[in-house]
C-alpha cells in the first residue's frame, strides 16, 4: 500500500495520514501517544528534529517494555518478585552491598552460578526471583523452574526420546533458576538427567539455584556420592555462595504481628 503524499493536508487528514502510516509501520507507541507528543511539542516550541526525536524515543522506549515483560512472562516466575521490595533489615545475612553487584548481572555475562543457600523463609527464593526478573529486564533469556518439576520433565522426555531436545532447549536460556533444589530426594536416574542439563550449560551460560541444605546435605538428595560431588562443582566452580542463614523472618513476621496489642474499637 502507497500512502498519497500530499502538501497542505487539513490537521483532520494528516491525522488520518499519520495514524494509517504508524498502522503500516506497527509504530503502535507512536500511534498511541502522538497527539499528546504533538500538543507538548506546540506548547514546549520544540524544534522538527526535537519532535522527531521525541517520537522515536518514546516508541524505542516502549518497544523495549514490552520486549521485557515479554522475557519476565516467558521466565515462568511463579510470582512478582523485585530487589526494590527486598527487606534486607530483615535478613542481614543477605548483603545489601553485595546484591547491586548481581544485580549488574555480569555474572551471567560471564556465565558463572550463583548459590543462595538457607533455611525455609529467608528469602532465597525472592532473591533468586528478584534477581532472574532482573536478569530479563536487562535482556537475558531467563527460566525459572522447581528442581522436581526439572527432574520429571527430563524423565518424562527420555521416556519420550526427546531428551537431547529438551536439554537443548534449557541450555540455551541465559540464566536457568533452579528453585527448592534439595527438599526431595532424587534417585539416581533423575539425578543424572539433572546433571547432563548442568554440564550442558557448564561455562556457557549461568545456573542460579536456592537450596535449604548446605552443600554436606546434598548427599540426602543425590544418593550417589561421586555424582553429588560433581553436581556441586559444576554449581560453584568460580560461582557466588551466599548463605541466607536459618532465622526465618516470615515467621518472625508473622509472630510479631500476632504480638501486637489489639487495636480498640
């Protein structure tokens, strides 16, 4: 389709030209915003270049929004998480200098792990959400995923004889957060499917996991020793460890609300 150039459109027709021309373009930020953009070039007497530029910048920004929520959704977080809601008064033992450090995400650039380990409510499993949400906003292919849900994903496609497929395809995500890893135990079948996913992505691209046992009680979730070490290596070599401790401060929470004197009616 040709637009008809013409000079000296009434304001009716250029708004009809310049709303069938962002339809053609898919400039749909454009098409959105240009009368608002327009009225606040007239009032600011902006020059052309500074309208134009004022226009493009606008759809850029936009296209760049939803490029991330796309990321964010195709992640699968199972909940919104961010760094800026992250009570650090309330877990000391998560440094609040160390987080902007992550947060950079030039260790995904450098496809190293990261370890947050701890107790149940100390908060491993938002940072490790908050920081993969972070992770996409920044432009990293993210997944996020319950280490049993992995397991029996990979079971399920070596049933299939899909399962060089599907380890393809969770090697190829920037960042794969593995959540709860160690609350059940893994025979050795799964354990080792778990295990090619990790060589898989070994110094290619970063594995970020939340686990409440230290390293000495993994043998509880991967039974065979030789593999549970190896496991550990390929999640630590040149990685982050941070220990979220065992004081849960959702349950602190908790008790001192329910400690708080009842207001009078």
């Amino acid at each position: 389709m040709t637009l008809p150039r013409q000079r000296g459109l009434t304001e009716q027709a250029a708004d009809a030209a310049i709303d069938t021309a962002c339809r053609l373009l898919r400039l749909l930020s454009i098409r959105n915003e240009f009368n608002e953009i327009a009225d606040r070039a007239i009032k600011d007497q902006m020059t052309y270049r500074g309208f134009l530029a004022e226009l493009l910048t606008t759809e850029c920004d936009d296209r760049a929004r939803r490029r991330s929520e796309r990321r964010i959704k195709a992640a699968g977080f199972p909940r919104e998480k961010s760094l800026r809601a992250f009570d650090f008064d309330a877990n000391p033992n998560i440094g609040a200098a160390t987080v902007p450090t992550l947060a950079s995400c030039e260790w995904i650039k450098k496809s190293q792990p990261l370890c947050l380990i701890g107790d149940s409510g100390t908060g491993k499993s938002q940072m490790l959400i908050a920081l993969g949400t972070e992770a996409a906003m920044k432009g990293y292919r993210v997944r996020y995923t319950l280490a049993t849900k992995l397991v029996n994903e990979l079971v399920e496609a070596a049933d299939e004889k899909q399962l060089n497929k599907t380890i393809a395809r969770y090697g190829r995500v920037d960042l794969l957060c593995i959540d709860e890893l160690g609350y059940m135990e893994l025979d050795w079948h799964g354990a080792e499917l778990l295990f090619q996913v990790l060589t898989e992505r070994e110094e290619k691209n970063s594995v970020a996991i939340a686990s409440n046992e230290s390293f000495g009680g993994w043998t509880k979730t991967f039974t065979d020793p030789r593999l549970c070490a190896a496991i550990v290596d390929r999640l630590t070599f040149n990685g982050t460890i941070i220990e979220t401790g065992t004081d849960s401060y959702r349950l602190a929470s908790t008790r001192a609300r329910a400690e708080e004197p009842v207001k009078a009616s």
